[in-house]
C-alpha cells in the first residue's frame, strides 16, 4: 500500500459536523436521553476500602413510597461463573468486570457498588439508599505498593498467585503479575559507561477527567429485549460485557451511543449498564442513571500510581550503554493495570543493546484501574526521559543531541522484540532542534525541557457503510463513537475517495443494530481502521458507479474511469465518441433505472497500524519564593503520518500535552488512612484549565504509514506521553531542583528549593 | 522457517528467546508452539503479535514468508 501525497480534502480543516450542535446546547450526551415512564436509578457505594459483606437487606429501601425495584450482587449470576476473557482490544477479566460492577463477597475499594435502587424521582432514590441495610466486617485496607507488596500485606484476593514468575507460586499475592523483557548483559553495559544515573521516580492515582459523568438510560421490553443509550466509547463492547455480567444473550441488547464529552480510554469499559438493565427488567419501566463527579471519581477507572527505578549508564558520547528499569503499578482493586505497556513502551525511543525492564502489577484497595490515554507509556517515560536529561545534564550534552545519538529508526528492535518499520522520531527531533522555540531567549527562573515519548497505536477490528443518496450527497455509517473528529475524518475521507465535496458527506455513529461491528474508539485507532474501512466501502461504491455508467454507455466497466467525482469512459472508448462524463450526482439521480441504490459496506481487522512518536518542547517558569511552576511556552511535535483533519490533529496535541502538564504539576488523587478519597471533585482535584496555559503549539511530522492509502498514524495518545518529564525537565534546567515524584506542586518543589 | 522471538513469560516457558519453526500462517505457527508446550498454549493465543515489524492484535490467519520473524507481545490496551 502506498500513500498518494496530493489531495483536495485530505489535510484540510473544513467546519466540524457536530460543532453547530455542541455549541448551541443541542447536542444529545447521555444523559440528554429521556424514555417515556422513565425512573431513576441510583447506587449505594461502599464506606469502607476493604470489608468483606455479611449481610444485605434491601426489603426497607423497597418499602420507602416510590421506589420500584432494588438490587444488590445476588441479582446477577454467580460471579465465579462468569468466566473468560472480554473481547475487544484490551483483553480483560469477565469475573473482575461482574465483582466490580457490583461487589459481591468483599469491597474492594471506597465507593465500589454494593446495591442499587429505581424510583419515582432522583430524591426518592437516594433517601432509599439509606434504608439499606448492610453489615461488613472491616478488613486493613491496602493503599499503596509497599503495604501491598509486604511479606505479611492483608490479601484483596484469597485465590490471587503471582503470573509471570519463574517458578509458579504456591501462595496468594497482590502482586497480579511479572513482566521481564531484557536484551544483552548488562553488567557489561554498565561498565562501558562513563557516568550512571540512578534514581526513583513516582507519579500519582489520576483520572482521566473527562468532562461528561457516565450516564445510562435501559428498557427492557415484553419480548426480553433491552435497549440501552449510553455514552461510552464502544457500544460492541458495552453490548458484550453487559450481557456476559447479566448472564444474557447479547443479541438481546441494543447499544446506542450518544454523544461523548471525553472519554480518553475511561469509556472503554461499563460501570452503570447492567445495574440499570437489571433495575429496568425489575421495575418494567426505562431506568436512567447518571454518576456525579464524585461518583465518578471514588469508583470509575483512574490511572495507576507507578514507582520506576531507572538504572541508566552511558559513555560520554552520549550513548547509552546499558538501562535497568523496574516499575511497580498500582492495578487498583482487580489485576489489570498498564503495567505490561509500561514496559513495552519504557526504553522503546532508543536503540539499545543491554536493557533489563522488570514490570509489577499489584492490587491496592483503591478503585480498579482503566485505560487513560497511551496507558502506562507516562508513567515510564517519565523516569526515563528525566533520566536522560540528567546524563545530558551531567555531560554537558544538549539533550536533543543525546536523544538523536540514541533514537530508534527503521529496523530498530525494539524492546519487545519486534523490528520498527518506517517511524518518525528522528524527524521530530529534528523539528525541535530546529522549531524558534528550542532557541529562543530565557529570562531568570525560566527553564526548558524536552522530552520524547511513542505509543503503538492500534487497528483491531471496524465497520463502515457509505449509502448515496439521490441528490448525490452521500451517508457514512460507523459505529465509532466520535471522540476526537472521527466524523470529520470519515467524511474526508470518503469525500476525497469518491470525489466529491466534503459538504456532500454526512458521517453518522449508529447502534449496534444499524451498524457493522467496531471494536472501541481508542488505541487512536478509529482515523487508522475505521478510516480503512471507510475508504473500502468507498472503492466499492465507485466499483458500482462504474458499472452503471458502463450500463448507460453500452461499456463493459473496465472501460470506465472513475477521476474527480465523474465517471469518464476510457481513451479507447471516448475515442471517436461523444460521451460526456457522468457525474455521481447524475448517476446516483438515475439509480433506480440502473440497478437501484447505490451503497456499499466494508468490514475488516486492521494490520499494521504504524507506531506514533512525539517530540515536546516545554518552558516554564518558576516562583522561587512559592514553588509555583507556570507554563510560558510548550509545543507539540508529533508524527501523524499523514493528518486527515489538520485542525483537530493539533487539538489531539494539545488536548494530550495539557492532560500531561495536569499530571505533571497538579493531578493526584488524595486518600486519607482507611482509604477513602478526600479530594474527589473538581474544585479539590486540579486540573489546567485555560488560564493556566499559554497557546500550545503544534507541529506536525509527516512520515507516512505504508499500511494506510493516505498514510495515517493514529494521533491520540501520544502526546500524553512526553509532556510529564518535558514539564519536570523544564523546571530543573529552572532552578536546578530535580523533581523525581509527580506532581510537582508548590509545596513539594518550594521543599525541594529550600533542602537544596 | 519462521524466526519466532518471545517476550516474558514466554522465555521461561519454551526455554528459549528465539525458535525457528517452519509454519506459513500464525495458526499453523500457534498450533506447532502449542505443540511443543502445551502450558503456553492459552498465553499464545492471548499475546498481541508482530510480524515483521507490524503489531497485529489479531493475527491468526496472518500468512508468513519463508523468512518471517514473528515476536509475541504482550496485549495492547489503550485509551
């Protein structure tokens, strides 16, 4: 496959199709849906981190005036018997998903759900709540990685043993499993160094932050179907692990998405869905349930707080000559965090021959861990782009040099073993080193960062159909929730495939009923596969529109050309005729005397979705007298293989480097000694907003993807992965203060300032 | 012959790194591993797979070239 490199949409940034909608108010999120005879649903959530449950009585919450059905763990099937592995792109644990949903034995985690309530109103549901009766009996709650991973830690799970070890262990653990991925000697290595970094870097529980609570509305209906609008990033995959945790078959359930404010990997999994089935069948009529935000911080998936211990040797060429790296991370309360892409990711910008990465997965009694933008590619690169950047430091190096001395390019192997086709890291550190801002001026107290980071990308399995309307106009139709500009995209895509004016696109997200399969939106992978899918579909509506121009002009269709949205018969058989072309409007209008309506579907799993790579250039400025960090400059250098929507591929830049520069300066979840949360809103849980930030510049690297007709890389998540140590880098090159633990709030830095 | 590189759990379990096996899809691939070590058996089928260079999270009808070199990596979940 190679990618053309001359276009009339591609690359352009026409008006977003859903942007009139979202900022009039008149877009529909989910909890915008209302279904006649609708009632409300609300979740009693555990007080205590770690208990195991003696008893539940829901019969008083049932006998408050209004309340229509009540739930607990016994409603769903035995969750020992909901066995295997979720589908979809990040295989999980059918059983964990059920306990999470709702604890069955054992809570788990502050907030984790115990029982659910459906009633007349908001209020009346929450004043049942109360009437529920539950005894515990407290278990020591297990907070972070050293009470967790002690010889005598409280266990969270009896039957949990260790995978990945050696020798297979005999006794229960929290720690869920070992990843070792090494290459060469490192004792060798190391002692070809001139200098050795050694250090321990942390970084906090986060959340995503999305803007939007989950929200749900279910009916179940006479004949045992159930029909749920929810605001998710895979309807497919809200379908299955509903079903699995119901002990349903799925074709009984239909998924709607609605509309999503933000997702960043937080989406990808379900929370309320089954509670409201459940409450839905109980009641007879439409459940709605929508989290508050403090909801959705006790009990929905945060990112692991991580320990990594970097090892790092090199000579003073600046090349690196052996890296040792061992990362523990927090899974939250059921195994599963981003430890094993941690790993994968730590070392994956360089091209090493001696590299030791060990990964822990360990369960702590805090809520279970979900995907949050590149997962756990942060928390390493973090370590080791700091790391880098005090070798750089200590040899006098400028720290681009140091990183193009080491940078992995094609044919590289990278550290999980597999060989790099054509990637883009090396262009954007040479578009750093030559971006004004790498040379521009600084003032006292300023200082500038760099940092590099990569993240796979994904292609797994999508869905598209293009209908043609008669009017010429044409309808694309996914069933890839529309987190970043997917629409756009798709419409561009199909505009520049067929064409014809990106105006004349509408691209539509459908149900699981309306719409082909598509695993979620995530991995950036919906512009790479779903884009694929879309483009297919294209080709075979121009196959058709070929054959009924061939039809009306008494040609055989490979004698028919399809060039700029027209159908031209070939040289030979306009040779000496008077055939003027056809355009898809024409053809489309005639339809129904040529065959009918033209539409075409196209299924496939996406290979070969090429690896991102970013550069980031950050400026900060520091108060020495308070310990305030403010950004003054930061730009966002990133191979996109080629941007379909340019506008919203800076936005992804920004929006993921703004996610990063949260994390790196204010972001961090706060529990008090028996576990529960003491921050969980967003006036206490900082987040940037835009006062906080200069304009996030963007530059975008064009390395084409071979594996893509116009060669995309997807976007998304990268440029989360560097902006922690650019923004940590800064503020050392500042005021000298090598910040190791994240966030680097004023409390923490002005210590630092002060011991130094 | 299909050059195979483990990661992981894997090397503990075939003893090796790397192997050569002479398979010409991922699945006649998985099959002969399986073979050879049955207790990896459900680990293969788990593991994300690259084939020269290019991650495929489902490749089991991937074809493979004389000189392929296929990695099992661990799965890739992502936001």
């Amino acid at each position: 496959m190679s990618a053309k490199t001359t276009y009339k949409w591609i690359g352009s940034s026409p008006v977003r199709p859903d942007g009139v909608d979202k900022v009039t108010g008149r877009a529909n999120f989910g909890a915008d849906h209302s279904e006649p005879g609708m009632i409300y649903g609300k979740v009693l959530r555990s007080p205590i981190a770690h208990g195991r449950i003696q008893s539940i009585n829901l019969t008083p919450a049932l006998q408050v005036p209004g309340v229509l059905a009540a739930i607990c763990g016994d409603d769903f099937p035995d969750a020992d018997a909901v066995q295997g592995m979720s589908s979809g792109e990040s295989p999980a644990d059918m059983r964990d998903i059920a306990r999470n949903v709702m604890a069955r034995d054992k809570v788990l985690y502050h907030g984790h759900p115990i029982a659910a309530v459906a009633a007349m109103s908001p209020e009346i549901a929450d004043e049942a709540l109360k009437h529920i009766q539950v005894t515990y009996e407290a278990l020591p709650p297990v907070l972070n990685l050293d009470q967790a991973m002690a010889k005598d830690a409280p266990l969270l799970h009896e039957d949990q043993i260790t995978r990945g070890l050696p020798k297979k262990p005999t006794q229960a653990s929290n720690i869920a499993a070992v990843l070792n991925l090494k290459r060469g000697d490192l004792e060798t290595g190391f002692s070809q160094a001139d200098i050795i970094i050694e250090e321990t870097y942390t970084t906090p529980t986060a959340h995503q932050g999305y803007i939007e609570p989950h929200a749900v509305i279910a009916r179940c209906n006479e004949d045992g179907r159930a029909a749920i609008w929810c605001c998710t990033q895979g309807p497919f995959v809200v379908r299955s692990l509903s079903a699995q945790v119901l002990g349903w078959d799925m074709g009984r359930i239909k998924v709607t998405p609605s509309e999503i404010g933000g997702g960043f990997g937080g989406k990808t999994t379900i929370y309320l869905e089954p509670l409201a089935v459940k409450l839905a069948e109980k009641s007879g009529r439409p459940v709605k349930m929508v989290m508050s935000r403090e909801d959705v911080f006790r009990a929905t998936g945060p990112t692991s707080a991580s320990r990594t211990h970097v090892k790092l040797g090199m000579n003073k060429a600046g090349k690196i000559t052996a890296a040792d790296v061992k990362l523990e991370c927090e899974a939250g309360a059921f195994k599963g965090s981003p430890m094993q892409t941690a790993c994968m990711t730590a070392l994956t910008c360089y091209d090493l021959e001696n590299f030791n990465i060990t990964g822990y997965d360990v369960v702590v009694n805090k809520p279970k861990a979900a995907a949050y933008r590149a997962p756990g590619a942060p928390l390493t690169a973090f370590a080791v782009e700091s790391a880098i950047d005090q070798a750089a430091k200590r040899l006098g190096l400028d720290p681009i040099d140091i990183r193009l001395n080491n940078a992995a390019k094609e044919g590289t192997v990278a550290p999980y073993g597999a060989k790099f086709p054509p990637i883009g890291l090396v262009e954007t550190l040479q578009a750093a080193k030559a971006h004004p801002h790498y040379c521009a001026p600084l003032k006292p107290n300023q200082g500038r960062g760099i940092a590099s980071g990569f993240w796979f990308n994904a292609g797994m399995q999508s869905s598209a159909a293009i209908n043609l309307n008669e009017n010429g106009t044409a309808t694309v139709i996914t069933a890839s929730p529309d987190i970043g500009g997917s629409r756009a995209s798709m419409a561009l895509m199909t505009a520049e495939t067929l064409g014809i004016p990106y105006a004349d696109v509408n691209a539509i997200v459908a149900d699981t009923e309306a719409a082909g399969y598509c695993d979620v939106t995530g991995g950036s992978r919906t512009t790479f596969a779903t884009g694929r899918a879309v483009i297919m579909a294209a080709e075979k509506v121009i196959v058709s529109l070929r054959e009924r121009a061939a039809a009306l002009w008494e040609l055989k269709p490979e004698q028919v050309e399809w060039r700029d949205g027209q159908a031209h018969p070939d040289s030979e058989a306009s040779a000496g005729a008077d055939i003027k072309p056809l355009s898809l409007a024409e053809l489309a209008l005639s339809a129904a005397k040529t065959g009918g309506p033209i539409s075409a579907k196209a299924s496939l799993t996406a290979q070969g979705a090429g690896g991102g790579f970013g550069t980031q250039i950050c400026d900060v400025e520091v108060d020495p007298e308070t310990g305030k960090t403010e950004i003054i400059r930061f730009t966002v250098i990133q191979d996109a293989g080629k941007a379909i929507h340019r506008a919203y591929v800076e936005g992804q830049l920004q929006g993921g480097a703004v996610q990063g520069i949260g994390w790196a300066l204010n972001e961090e979840y706060i529990y008090d000694e028996k576990g529960c949360m003491q921050n969980a809103s967003f006036l206490d849980y900082r987040m940037p907003v835009a006062l906080d930030l200069p304009m996030i510049d963007t530059v975008i690297v064009e390395v084409p993807n071979p594996n893509h007709p116009f060669g995309v890389r997807g976007v998304g998540e990268t440029p989360i992965v560097p902006a922690l140590a650019a923004v940590a880098n800064a503020i050392d090159s500042a005021v000298d203060a090598r910040m190791t633990d994240l966030p680097i709030n004023p409390p923490k830095l002005l210590k630092q300032l002060s011991t130094a | 012959m299909a050059r195979v590189v483990f990661t992981g759990d894997l090397i503990r379990q075939f003893g090796t790194s790397e192997l050569t096996v002479p398979a010409r899809s991922i699945k006649a691939l998985i099959q002969a591993l399986s073979q050879q070590c049955p207790e990896a058996a459900d680990t293969l089928m788990e593991m994300a797979i690259s084939i020269d260079g290019e991650i495929h999270q489902q490749a089991f009808l991937e074809k493979l070239s004389e000189e392929a070199e296929v990695c099992f990596i661990p799965p890739i979940g992502a936001g």
